[in-house]
C-alpha cells in the first residue's frame, strides 16, 4: 500500500431477514427464557445460548474492509491590502511571509487570497475569506492564516458557520470542532499615533451663520494628556492656531460669508517617534447655501407670461417672491372712495430705497414707467446692479413708447437698446442658440435646442421679437440674427434682457412649445451667480491620488497653464489641454492629505481627500484585539513578526492531532497548527461473513441437544 492508499476495517451487519422479524423473535426468547427461569425448568440457559446464536447468525454481522485514497487538507493564507499595510513596511512583510510560508507535511497545500476593501466603515474582508474559504471542499479545509496589521472592521461576533465544521475521522453525526483562524500580524507592538478626529459638523450651513464643528485631537498609545496646537485653514479666510488638550472634545467656529462649497482643513504638529502623520489632517466639507433667494417680480399690464413667472417662482421651495402688478396707472382716474378698493398702493419707497439690497433679482416684466418710479428709485436699481444684484428685463411693445425704460437711468446698465421706430416685428420665427449660446452653460444643452450638426431647433414659434441692438452676450436669436437674449456683467452685477414677450407661449405647447420654464429658470440662477452656471469657471477634484482641473470657457484656446498650491506648500504648473469645444483638462499626482488650490487668473477651486477621512485611517497602529476574539475561539494562533524579522524564520503550517489543545512539541515557536482531519475517498470496499452457516449449525444442534439431555436426565 501507498501512503495515499490505506486499508481502513471496520464492523457492520447485513441482516438476512427483516429487522422487525429478528426483533419479534428475541422477545418471544425472551420470554420463553424468562418462563423457564421461573419454572426453574432444565436447560434453560442452554436453550437461550442457543437461541442467541441463531439470533447473532440472522443479523450477520460481517467485516468491512475499505481502501482509502487521502486527500491534502488545505490551508487558506490570506493577505490584507488595505492602506494602513503601506505603512512601515507591513506589505513587504506580508508579502515575503506569503512567498516564504511552507507547510510541515506534504498532505498539507496552501492556497493564497489577497484581499483589500477600504470603505467609510473601515477595512472589510471576511465576506472576501469566506467565499475563497467556501471554495475548498468542506472536508479538506483546515483553516486561515490571515498576513494583516489587525486594522479590520468586519470581524465576526460569533463563530461564523464555515469555520464549523465536522469531525469527519470519527464518522457521521460526530460532534463540530472550529477549523483555527491564525492570525500573523505583520508589525510592531506598542507603536503611537495621533489622529484628528471629527465628532461633529454640518453638512449644510446658512451664508451669515456660522458652522460650529467639534473635534478631538487624540495620542495612541500614550497614557498621559498633553497640549498641542491645532491649525485650522478655511478655504474662505485665513488661518489661526490655538491650543488644545488632547484626548478632550473641543469646537471651532467658522463665519460663512458666501455660498457655495468651503473645505476647512484641520492639522497638528506630529508626535514624536508615531507610526503615521497622514491622520494628523483632517478635512471637513460644508456647502454654504441660501436661507431664502428673495425675488421682486413687478409686472406691468396683466398678460399671459404674468402666471407663467409665478408659477415658476412660487414652485421653488428656495425662492420667497414678492410680486406686484401695476393694474391702475397713477395718471387714471377714479371715482372709487379708497374704502370700497381691494386694490394696495404700490410701495415704492419700502421696496426701491428702504429693502431693495435685501433682494436677490428683480423682475421687471412688460413694465412701463408711467410716473410710478421716480428717477431717484430708478437710480437705486442701477445702482443695486453694479454693487451685485441681478436684474431681468422682458421686453415688449411697451419699450418703444413714451414711458419706455430705455428714456431712463437704467438705459447705461441695459444689454441692448431697440430703435423707437419700426423695431416691433409681428410675424412668427423660431428662436434659436447662437454659437455662443451653444457654450454658455445659460442655454447650453436646452431640449430640442439647435446644436453645431443640426441648425433647426426642435422649437415652437413666437410671433412678436424688438429688433435692437445688442451690447452684451447673445445667446438666443431668430433667423435673421435678431437678438433675443441678451447676458451682460456690469461691475460687480448682472443684467439679462429677453427681447420678446412671447416666451409664455411655449408653456402652452404652441406647435411643440420649447423649454420655457427650464429657460427662465436658468437665466433667474445665473443672475444670482449660481457657480454651476459660470461660463468661465474652474473646478478641482481629487480622486485616487491625482487632482484633476477642468476649466470651462467660451475662449478659444487650445491650451492653458494653471498653477496649483499643495497643502506642504510647493506650488506646480499644470497645462490644460482642450478635450471638447470649450473644457480645457489637466491632471496632477497629488498624493499628500490636506487641501489643494487650484488658481487660473481669477478663478480659484479647491480639493481634498475628503473620502479617505476613515475608521481605517484614525488608527495605523498594528493590534492584536480585534481579531483576538475570533483567534481564540478557533483556538487559533496570533503570531507578531516585525517588518525587519520577517526573512529571518519562515511561518510553517504542520497537522497536529485531531485537537489543537493538543500539545505542540518538535516545533519551532513561528509554526502553526492545524487538526489532522484525515479526509479521504474510498476507492474500493470488501465485506465478509463472521459467522457462516456451516460452522453455527453443529454448534446449535448441540446446545439443543445438551439441553434436552439435561432435561430427560431430571
């Protein structure tokens, strides 16, 4: 025989009737046996030794004789490839032990996993294990070995039920013993670290309120609090450091002033002799946004785009409107006592001296001055305009009349101007983008708009455009080059004016209508200066170590070079290259933790590695305790091998026993043990009789007839 060939023998029986016969039939000796003792008749016992052979000849107990084929048990070595094994050689170790690890016996194989999972939760690696371990069929499995540093998160409570699994040496229905989860940690005990870490803070902040965050600045390792400096940089101010203690909650304040997105980094000096500073950073991201946008809608005569601007403004959640139509010139008579109105005077001196800063845009839609604003109020809103505010004309018949906003102070802020004679065009046309309106991002990818291979929109038609002439940004015209949409900045403010007053006619679904509400919505948010809607604007983002820029513009430049600022200070030129008709990219390694700043003229982003802000990176020491439990529950080994040792002495695997309670003798201290399982297939199995007939025959004829002799000699 080989040693993968082995004669195994055991016992069994075949009976040569039915069960349920032979039971009956020892009963009835039973009881013949128990009458005869207690009649005390002769023979008896004879009989009943007699009868029993014959009972122990029907149940045919034979010798099984199986020839077994072993199978190698199989070892699962895992290696772990999260981030914190990049730190001080872990993943070197791991991988020299990996490639170096030899099993005792040559009935014991070894499979390799590597595994890495870094998510918000931490490192997760048993469902990876389990399925890998799952794989191996479940009589050749003998357990893991896990290469880490002990930073996983996904330990289980409990045993879990694959690492369960019978004895099969002992046969069916015999009690489960736990396969051993070694563990060999890949590091050094006692190290230290100091992290920053995050308790609390808003994602979302008012503009005029302040962000309250709370942090915690702790030293692992070390028994003893101390003070240190934490430094705090918001991206909309400078920066300021104060001290703190660690291992105690603390809060800093930060002012918002604008909307938009504001990372704020956190740091501290490093810990002398600590594994790690990369979580000595800490970032925190907050998008400041509006309490309300107050909108000014003022309205002159009622008509049809009347209840499509207010249908618009009053179904955002964000936008509070004040809106005023003029029904009743001041020049009108009327009889009527003002009792009997329903009607309000127009506030003029409470919305355009008084509150006009406090509003975000106005609205002045078919509006004619019929002495309802005094030139002093007129001035205000250009006034508003340059400081910042946002201004929406829409344009009707109205403008080449008497009482023509043109004849005003507001004509040096307005976008275009339209001749008093002749410029009212009644006839219809299909407004379309110009090539500047196909890049603005105002009316850039609107439904149905025309785009640089198709030169018809998907439109309705309007029937009523002001030929004017334009000084700003033309974005929408009809086909004989009118303008129709003008964009322009003046100083520090915005003005847009829509040359037609016909817009609400798309809303009705005038011969296929057009995207009208999407439109208005698009032009109110630019004059707000929503930063999603700049033509020119440069973004950052920071993904798998590399900072990518991306400038949009309407310039034609090919390539551009934006400098960019890394959180330790040294500063890099990166080239922009134009990848479509108006974004220009660049990329950069950026490695480093902390915020990065991105510059191009006036234009500033930000990035930071936000997303690796995990429970696997608030602590890179190597630790034994979270996977203590689960090692001694499978009555596992923790083995520590320092970086510098790991070429020294090789992990060895050996089979020892059917128990690992067993004592380990013979081997050095960096083996590991496993239970000798003995798995195996059988490739041929032979029975044979105990008792054959011919021999029981004569031996129970002659009990019968000793028995009978004994009771004819009484």
């Amino acid at each position: 025989m080989t040693p993968d060939n082995l004669l195994h023998g055991s016992l069994m029986v075949a009976p040569l009737t039915p069960l349920w016969s032979i039971i009956a039939l020892a009963l009835c000796i039973l009881l013949l046996t128990l009458w005869g003792v207690l009649t005390k008749k002769r023979g008896t016992f004879l009989r009943f030794v007699g009868m029993a052979i014959i009972l122990l000849w029907l149940l045919n107990p034979q010798k099984l004789q199986e020839t077994w084929h072993s199978l190698p048990e199989t070892v699962l070595v895992v290696r772990d490839h999260s981030s914190s094994m990049t730190l001080d050689q872990r993943s070197t170790a791991a991988q020299t032990l990996s490639e170096t690890i030899k099993p005792e016996q040559s009935s014991l194989l070894i499979r390799h996993l590597d595994v890495s999972s870094n998510t918000a939760a931490g490192t997760h690696i048993f469902e990876q294990i389990e399925k890998a371990f799952t794989s191996i069929p479940p009589a050749q499995r003998a357990g893991v070995v896990l290469l880490t540093d002990g930073q996983v998160h996904d330990v289980p409570s409990t045993l879990p039920s694959w690492l369960q699994q019978p004895n099969t040496s002992r046969g069916i229905g015999s009690p489960t013993h736990p396969l051993p989860f070694h563990v060999i940690l890949t590091g050094k005990p006692g190290q230290i670290d100091r992290r920053i870490k995050i308790l609390q803070a808003p994602p979302f902040v008012l503009t005029g309120q302040t962000a309250h965050i709370r942090l915690e600045v702790d030293d692992l390792g070390t028994q003893e609090a101390t003070q240190t400096e934490i430094t705090t940089q918001p991206t909309n101010g400078t920066a300021f450091s104060r001290l703190i203690r660690t291992g105690e909650p603390f809060d800093i304040d930060i002012p918002i002033t604008q909307p938009g997105p504001l990372l704020i980094s956190f740091s501290t000096p490093p810990l002398p002799g600590e594994i790690a500073t990369s979580n000595n950073q800490a970032v925190v991201n907050i998008t400041a946004i509006r309490d309300r946008l107050r909108v000014l809608l003022v309205s002159g005569t009622p008509n049809q785009g009347e209840r499509v601007w207010r249908w618009l403004l009053k179904a955002d959640p964000s936008v509070e409107l004040i809106h005023f139509t003029i029904l009743r010139p001041p020049e009108k008579d009327d009889d009527t006592p003002l009792s009997d109105l329903a009607l309000i005077a127009f506030p003029v001196h409470e919305l355009f001296q008084q509150k006009i800063n406090s509003f975000d845009l106005i609205i002045l839609d078919g509006f004619e001055n019929r002495s309802i604003l005094p030139a002093q109020y007129l001035e205000n809103i250009t006034r508003y305009v340059k400081q910042g505010g946002g201004l929406f004309l829409t344009a009707g018949p109205e403008f080449v009349t008497e009482w023509s906003l043109q004849d005003t102070s507001l004509s040096e802020i307005m976008p275009a101007h339209v001749p008093m004679q002749g410029s009212v065009l009644v006839r219809a046309f299909q407004p379309q983008l110009t090539p500047t309106g196909l890049l603005h991002p105002v009316t850039k990818d609107l439904p149905g708009a025309n785009t640089l291979t198709t030169n018809k929109p998907q439109w309705g038609p309007w029937y009523r455009i002001l030929a004017g002439n334009a000084q700003g940004e033309v974005l929408m015209e009809d086909a004989d080059k009118h303008p129709l949409l003008v964009l322009n900045r003046v100083e520090k403010g915005r003005i847009a004016m829509l040359l037609s007053d016909q817009s609400w006619l798309w809303s009705r679904g005038e011969k296929g209508g057009g995207p009208q509400a999407e439109l208005l919505k698009r032009i109110s948010h630019w004059l707000m200066k929503e930063p999603e809607l700049e033509e020119e604007r440069l973004t950052a983002t920071l993904a798998d170590n590399t900072l990518t820029l991306h400038y949009s513009t309407l310039s034609s430049e090919k390539t551009l070079e934006a400098h960019v600022l890394s959180p330790n200070g040294k500063t890099f030129a990166v080239p922009l290259i134009r990848n479509n008709h108006h974004v220009l990219s660049g990329t950069l390694p950026a490695p480093t933790p902390g915020v990065w700043k991105a510059t191009y003229e006036k234009h500033t982003a930000f990035a930071a590695h936000t997303e690796k802000d995990t429970e696997e990176t608030q602590d890179f020491r190597a630790t034994d305790k979270k996977l203590k439990p689960l090692v001694e529950k499978t009555n596992g080994q923790t083995l520590w091998v320092a970086p510098s040792e790991a070429l020294k002495t090789p992990i060895r695997l050996a089979l020892q026993g059917e128990s690992l309670n067993q004592p380990k003798e013979g081997l050095n201290e960096r083996t590991v043990f496993f239970p000798a399982r003995n798995p195996h297939v059988v490739t041929a199995r032979q029975t044979q009789p105990i008792l054959s007939a011919w021999a029981m025959m004569p031996i129970i004829l002659f009990l019968f007839l000793l028995a009978w002799y004994q009771e004819r000699k009484s």
